[in-house]
C-alpha cells in the first residue's frame, strides 16, 4: 500500500482526475490518500466525491482529510502538490497591478511581474514541504504541479533537500495540437522536447521514422482552427523553424515582441478562449468559475460516478511516474529536473524540462545535447530573470526582485526603470501577507534558505498566511 499525501486538494477537479488516475493501476488499489487543504469546505467536497468514486468502484482505497500539513505528510512514500499559494486574492494582484504599468499579461504564472511575485510567496510554501518531508517521510518523492514551474523547482534543489520533480502538461497538449495539425493520430506522431517550462521546443517531430518538422509550418498555416488561435506560435515557427510548447497567450507574454503595443495586440491574440491570449484571460475565467464546484456539488454527489477504467486515464505524468517507480513498469515523459549538462547550451542548475524515464531505479532524465541557437538564447533570457528571482526568495533581497523585475522582457519593452521600481514596490504591498520572507525593510524574515527554518507554520501561527485554493 503506497501512502500519497495531497497538499492543495481543495482543488477539486484536479484532485479528483489525479486520484481516478492513480487508481487505473491495479497494484494501487489500496493506496491510501491524505488530502491537505487550508479550506475545510473545498477539502470535504473534494473528499466526498473521491469516496464516491472508490466506493462505487468497489476499491479498498481511503482518503484521510485534514487541514494539517505534517499530518499529510508524515509516513508518505510520495507528496504532491497543487496549492495555488494567495487564491485568487494574490493573483488579481498579479495581473492587474502591471496592468496599470502597460505590463499586459494573459496568464501571469511563469514570467514578468506576476509569475515573479507569485514564485516569491510560492517558494516558501514548498521549503516548509520539503522540511516536513525530511522529518517526518525521509526518502519521499515531492511531485510539484504548482507554478512557476522553473523558479520553483529551482529553489527547492537549493534549499530542499528532498527528492523531487515538476510535472506540466504543457508538452502533450502540444504533441496533439501538432497532430491535429498533420492530420494524423496523435499514437502515431513520436516527439522530442527540450528546453525550459513553457518554453520547450519539439526539436524532433517524426511520424513512422520520417521527420515532420519541415511540414508542420504549412500544416500549421493551413488549418483554419490552429492559425486562428495560434498566431503568436506559429509566428515564432516560421522565424525559429520550431514550436513551442505552450499555448498563444502563455508564450506571448513571455517574449518581448508581442504584447507591448496595444494597438498591435489584437493582431497576436485570438478572443475564441482565454488561452489564447486576452488581456488578463485567465484571471477572468477564474472569476468566472469560482463558484462552480459549490453550483454543481450537490448535482455530482448525486450522480453515479465515473467507472475507473485504463481508457479513462488521463495524460498528467503522476499517476505514472507512481507506476514506474513502483512496478518497474518504465514511463517516458517529459519532466522538469536540474540542468545537470542536459542541455548544453543552457546554464547549469536552472530548471530544465525535457525527457525522463521513471522506472524502478527513480527518475533518469535523458541527455538532450544543445538547443537550436534562436530557442536557447529565448530559453537563456527568462532564465536570468528566474536565477535573480529565486535568488530573491531565498533571502528576501526586494532589490533583487526588482531587477529581475528589469530584466523581464516583456516588462523592458514598456517600462522604464523608475516605473519598475514603482510597480514592485506596489506589489510588495499588496502581496506583503503571502511572503514572509521580506519585510518593510527589505531583510530577510527569516532566512529561509537554512533548512528547518518552519517559514511557513511561523506565519500560520501569526494568522497572516492566508493560500486558498484556486477554486
């Protein structure tokens, strides 16, 4: 019986697709699940509809709630975790404080001032993690979804110590979009990708051993639906001959070239969904469905749950990294791990995403060798604003953040430097209740790059950190 404790479960949908998940493998038919949320209500909705799913199943899996971390994490073989740290509280902040500085983000979780800003008060929730997971499960995988990907993974090889790797679905949403563009099955199109989260690049595209890349272009251009809503991406084919992982409004915004003119941004975006890269696309559609999991509880208890069946499972790489790991089954995906050599033309210790395999032995990340020349040098330029930034979080250093702040692509191409100055210490402001580690003045409080500094329960025990879930 394997032990998963779940930090940020109030999340519900995703709670509830990562345990379906995990229970699609017969050898985890009694996993036993303890579910951690700071809300009591989102924790007991989650909770009950996941017992529906494993009763109506006919499963002797359990699900242990509570709003104690420790007690989530002690005796756990593996620790996943979701929180979206400050709700939608933080992240209104997040997009709507650039905003009035021109800094026009659409989803403001990877990059520029939001994605900083929310990697600062994100990076101390994970450290206070990774203690608990020295003490009390030594030998425990932590398997992040939170974002920022890169910064946070970043941090916590620095001042963790623990055994971890980040997980995004980012590449296969991609590989299928790529498929529907060529027309063909998605099983059948076999891809490499390599680079930084939300900035990976399929450098290998083949169908059947033939190389598809000097095609995708054209297929791309010609597909009514994708040169609709993609236009951004497919820009940055045809000038750097390779796609990028994320969708048009993430990568928009993470390069200086396409949201800095308003009167040009319609030209870069496509209103047909938020991810396409409408001003503040993702907070709206947060807003919009905030509400959603208390609207349609009552309707979803009723309902018979869904069957678990392996045609069900989705493609989030938990379920089975879990399953390589413990049945020697070997899984290939594509994971964000330290730059080791990795990819040679990319900073050693950054965060890189690129092939691994989980097996029996743990998690062996693939060699990738360097990056076309135009993606490296994208990839190498968000990477100095991460290196500041988690540098920042580590000891509270305001000045740091805002120069990481400077460096931002987006963010130089409208702002000068006295407008960067004035926007970060806004957000200091604002965001002062979710980030412990600076103060008024600037120092550190404490320094939470020393191991069992317990940041987060000091805050907790003042009353001040307030992390909801999402939704």
């Amino acid at each position: 019986m394997i032990k998963i404790a779940m930090i940020g479960a109030g999340s519900i949908g995703f709670t509830r697709g990562l345990l379906r998940d995990i229970l699609t493998v017969p050898e985890f038919a009694d996993a036993e699940f303890r579910f951690m949320d700071i809300s009591p209500q989102n924790l007991e909705m989650a909770a009950s509809l996941c017992r529906k799913t494993i009763t109506e199943n006919g499963l002797p899996a359990r699900i242990q709630t509570t709003t104690h971390q420790r007690e989530a994490v002690c005796g756990a073989d593996y620790v996943i975790c979701t929180a979206r740290v400050g709700g939608l509280e933080a992240f209104a902040h997040d997009i709507e404080i650039p905003l009035k500085y021109g800094v026009d983000q659409c989803v403001g979780d990877t990059l520029g001032p939001g994605g900083i800003f929310y990697a600062l008060r994100t990076i101390p929730v994970l450290l206070d993690i990774a203690a608990d997971m020295r003490e009390l499960a030594p030998g425990a995988l932590l398997l992040n979804y939170s974002n920022p990907m890169a910064m946070n993974m970043w941090a916590v090889r620095r001042a963790g110590g623990v055994r971890a790797v980040g997980l995004c679905h980012g590449v296969q949403g991609g590989h299928a979009l790529i498929a529907q563009a060529l027309g063909l099955p998605a099983e059948e199109v076999d891809y490499v990708c390599a680079g930084i989260n939300h900035q990976t690049w399929y450098i290998q595209v083949t169908h059947k051993g033939k190389d598809m890349l000097p095609f995708l272009l054209e297929a791309m251009e010609k597909d009514p639906e994708i040169a609709r809503d993609e236009p951004c991406r497919i820009d940055i084919l045809r000038r750097f001959g390779y796609f990028s992982t994320e969708s048009n409004g993430h990568l928009s915004e993470y390069l200086p070239w396409y949201r800095k003119r308003p009167a040009e941004l319609n030209r870069w975006i496509s209103d047909t969904a938020w991810i396409h890269g409408r001003t503040a696309g993702y907070l709206n559609e947060c807003r919009k469905s905030r509400h959603e999991y208390e609207q349609h509880y009552a309707e979803w208890l009723a309902q018979p749950a869904e069957h678990i069946t392996p045609a069900q499972r989705s493609h989030e790489h938990a379920s089975y990294i879990l399953e390589g790991i413990e049945t020697g089954r070997t899984y290939r995906g594509h994971f964000n791990v330290g730059n080791s050599g990795l990819i040679t033309n990319l900073p050693r210790g950054c965060t890189v995403e690129l092939p691994c395999y989980a097996d029996a032995t743990g998690i062996n990340p693939a060699w990738s060798g360097p990056l076309p020349m135009a993606c490296a040098a994208t990839c190498r330029v968000s990477i100095n604003v991460q290196e500041m930034a988690v540098e920042a979080a580590l000891t509270g250093n305001r000045e740091l953040v805002k120069l990481a702040v400077l460096h931002d692509p987006l963010t130089g191409a409208v702002c000068n430097p006295e407008e960067v100055w004035a926007m970060c210490d806004e957000m200091f402001d604002a965001l002062a209740p979710w980030m412990p580690q600076f103060n008024s003045e600037g120092r550190t409080w404490p320094d939470i790059s020393q191991p069992n500094a317990g940041v987060l329960r000091a805050v907790q025990a003042a009353g001040d950190y307030r992390p909801p879930s999402l939704r």
